[in-house]
C-alpha cells in the first residue's frame, strides 16, 4: 500500500485485528455470563427519545467502552427473562460464524464470488428438502429473512401460473393469495409489494383455535373467484406469530390439489419443528406444499438474516427471477446454474448466511436443533400449565409451541379495564427492564404474550414473572 495514505494502512492492520478480536471476544465471553446472572436484566429500557439523545452526544472513545455502552443499550436475549419476541438466543459458535462471513464478504451473487458459501448452501438447503419430506426433484435457496422469503415463494406461485406470465408482461387479471386472519403481515405486505392491492389479500376466518377454518377457506376461494380475480396460492401459517398455533396443512393441502392451486406454508417460525420426532406431527401435511420458509434465525439458534426457502419443483423455484442480464450469467439455462445464486434470489449481493447453521449442525449434529425444539416447546406447556393453576390469570388457548398468551385478572373489572390493566402491566414490565415480554390482541382482548427462545429460561423464572406481575397491576 501506498505511504502517502497511512489511514487506510493502519485501517486494514490486521494485527490490531488479532488483539482486538482477542478483547472483544472476552468482553462479549463476560457479557454472556453476566446474562446468567439471577440479578441481571433482559433490558434496560429508555424510550427512543432518550436514546437518540444518548447517542448524539456520545463521546466515542474506543472499542472496548463502545461495545459496554452498546451491550448496556441493547436487548439481551441471552438472558433468561428475555421472552419476547421469536428471535433466536443465538449460538456463539454461530455468532463466529458471522464474523467469517462478514471478514470473507463472498458475495454469492455469482459463483466464482462465494465457490465454498455456494455449495454448503446446497447442502444445507438438501438437507431442508429431505426433512420437509420432498424428494430429488426439489430445491431452494437461501434468503434474508422469513418476509424476504415469502415475497420470493409467492413470485414463484404467480410465475407457476400457467396461463399468465406476470414477470414479461405485467399482470393481465386481478390476481389474489388466500390466507388466514392470523397470518403475518409479511405475507399481506409480500402481495401488496406484488401489486395485488387491498383485495388481492383475501383474509380467511380462523377457527376459535386460531387455526385456518378450512370451511370458510372453500366459501373465500369460491367467492373471490366469483369476483373475477384468479387465486395464485394458499398460505398456511405453520404456526402463526400471535398464537403459535399450526393451520391444518393436511386440509389445506388438500384442497389445493383439488383446485390446482399453489401452496405456501409460511413456517418462519414453526416449520423448524420439522427436525423433531415429538412436534414433527404438528406439521402433517407439509410435504404437500409447493413451497415452504424456515427461518433459522427463530427457531434454530442462528443469528439473523437466515432462512431457507424450498420448493417441491425445483423448475417453478427456478423461474421466480426469470429475466435476462446477460452481463451476469453465461446463458439462461437456470436450471444448469444452479451455482450462480443470483438467478434464484431476490438479492444480488448477499450474506454467507448458510455458514452459521452448518457449523452448528456439523459440530453438534442434527439432534441439536431437535432438542432446542423440544425443549422450548415443552418450556411453553409448562408455563401454560402453570397459568391454569394460578387463579390470578387466565390462559388465552392451550398453546402448541413455546408462544403462550395469558392476561392477569382483576375481581370486579370489565374487559375494557382489564385490557387497560394488561397493557399497563406490559408497559411497565418494559420499562423495569428484568423481563421482556410482549403483548397481542386477540378477539379484542389485550393479553400479554410471551415466546420462551432461551433454553436456560426455567420454571424459576417463570414463577418469578407471575409473582411479580400483580405488582405491576396496581394503580
Ligand atoms: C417472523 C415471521 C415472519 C417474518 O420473518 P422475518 O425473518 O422476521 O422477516 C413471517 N412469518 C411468520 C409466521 C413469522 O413468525
């Protein structure tokens, strides 16, 4: 390197490199023991006002102060009392595994710019294909995100369409995707970014369960083909965010063979459970759908954005991005290239996201996943029964997975004031900072809500939250 730019010189000094890294791993070695610690915090809550105002005066010293304001300012889900919304407790051996992406910055978009991150992603997606159910016909590939990847499912359900060709030509029909009311709003927002507008998001009515009602999803499907539009695909919510409880994929799938339709199951959070004998049931069903998402940044311990998408028919996953940029790839013969990733993905330039779950599952092996499944769901009906027992709260519904809603209650109260009652308790628990939980409104009824990621949350724990709650419902 040239000496007449000396910054860029002592920038890239990868001895420096070698000592900070020694540090930084030991501060975040001591900040993850911290997290164990009974009198530790999931949080420490400021309101984004104070925060943005903490930062703008920040007087930036150097690394190792920074990341100690930083972990001080940041959401700790390695603690036990972080129960709050569905992402992962990442693995530190994953964790690593970002920093080897991120020094590599092997782009993928083609081969020759990821060779290695290009083939383990193969393997890993193989790996997806077969645990799903589906045989050597299938394929997928590896996106960011569970919203990221259910815009690229559903792409490939309208260009599997066989009279239309949306991509060359725009779209000719109304078009619409069926799914229930309690699905996640990335499936509403994947159709409107496909430009399917207000009713091309045909909302099916849940049973009392939460779960699709496979009845009314005939009646919709008859009364929107009734309104002209041409339905690209079903979604099934494997499970759904509010609840955690599964559609019936079996029913579902069923009746999109009888119309020919297209199915997607959006299974970002659950589908995992794909990797365990004891919940595997839950997903009956699944080697039905044309294609499926699986975040491993929820439920399979690695960091964020990580999610595998697969597709019955690797030809239809194939055509998602059919277009020409010649510039890119030797011709167009996707089905050849499956090496050049960026013919199969919404991003060009992406991250080695497979690295962080084939480490995990190479070191530890597949059983891994399946006890981290087993042991947050069973977290979820132990804390369930716990609620039963305790006259002081009641149970949404019998949870299925490690998401369970229950409200605190109050003798003489109406359901305004106990909704009232239960968003105070949420907002001051958010702002003592020892827990993280979350709430959802269900039927118009506001219930706290917690989804139990870390497998060192016990029943301690649990029996803490529901002892200091009532604290937090006086006025
Ligand atoms: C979390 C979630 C998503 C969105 O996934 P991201 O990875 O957060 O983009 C989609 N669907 C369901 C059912 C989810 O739980």
């Amino acid at each position: 390197m040239k000496s007449d730019y000396p910054l860029l010189k002592q920038i890239y000094d990868f001895e420096a490199f070698e000592k900070q890294g020694k540090d930084l791993v030991a501060q975040l070695t001591k900040h993850l023991k911290n997290a164990q610690h009974p009198d530790s915090r999931a949080n420490n809550w400021l309101n984004p006002k104070e925060e943005l105002f903490f930062w703008q005066n920040y007087q930036f010293q150097n690394l190792p102060s920074f990341v100690d304001d930083l972990l001080n300012h940041s959401i700790h889900l390695h603690n036990p009392k972080y129960m709050g919304h569905q992402v992962s407790v990442p693995t530190p051996l994953s964790a690593l595994m970002n920093l080897v992406s991120g020094l590599l910055n092997n782009g993928m978009a083609v081969y020759e710019m990821g060779q290695a991150a290009t083939a383990i992603e193969r393997v890993v997606v193989e790996l997806f294909c077969q645990t799903v159910g589906y045989d050597e016909n299938a394929n997928g590939v590896m996106t960011s995100g569970g919203t990221l990847a259910n815009l690229t499912a559903l792409l490939a359900a309208r260009q599997a369409m066989p009279d239309e060709d949306v991509w060359q030509n725009g779209s000719q029909q109304k078009l619409a995707v069926l799914v229930s009311d309690q699905a996640h709003y990335s499936i509403d927002r994947a159709a409107r970014v496909m430009g399917l507008g207000n009713d091309g998001v045909v909302l099916v009515p849940t049973k009392k369960d939460f779960s699709m009602d496979v009845k009314a999803l005939k009646k919709s499907y008859h009364e929107t083909i009734d309104a002209g539009f041409k339905v690209i695909a079903v979604v099934g919510s494997a499970c759904s965010t509010a609840t955690g409880i599964y559609d019936d994929l079996v029913a579902i799938g069923s009746f999109c063979q009888l119309h020919k339709l297209w199915f997607h199951v959006d299974g970002a959070h659950g589908g995992a459970a794909v990797f365990s004998a004891q919940y595997k049931p839950l997903l009956k069903g699944l080697e039905r759908a044309d294609s499926v998402i699986i975040d491993t940044h929820k439920m399979m311990m690695t960091p964020a954005l990580s999610t595998v998408v697969v597709f019955k028919d690797k030809n239809k996953g194939n055509q998602t991005f059919h277009q020409k940029a010649q510039y890119l790839f030797e011709d167009n013969s996707i089905e050849e290239q499956w090496y050049n990733g960026g013919l199969r993905t919404f991003e060009c330039t992406k991250f080695m996201m497979c690295l962080k779950f084939y480490v995990l599952w190479k070191t530890f092996g597949i059983e891994a996943f399946e006890e981290n499944i087993d042991c947050l769901y069973g977290l979820g009906i132990t804390f369930a029964e716990m609620i039963k027992q305790n006259k002081e709260y009641e149970l949404a519904l019998e949870p299925q997975t490690n998401i369970v809603c229950f409200r605190y209650l109050k003798k003489g109260f109406d359901e305004q004031q106990l909704n009232d009652l239960n968003k105070t308790i949420r907002q001051k628990l958010l702002q003592n900072s020892e827990f993280y939980i979350v709430q959802t409104v269900l039927n118009g009824k506001t219930f706290l809500r917690v989804t139990l990621m870390n497998p060192f949350t016990t029943r301690e724990h649990l029996e803490k939250l529901l002892s200091i709650i009532p604290d937090f419902g006086l006025y």
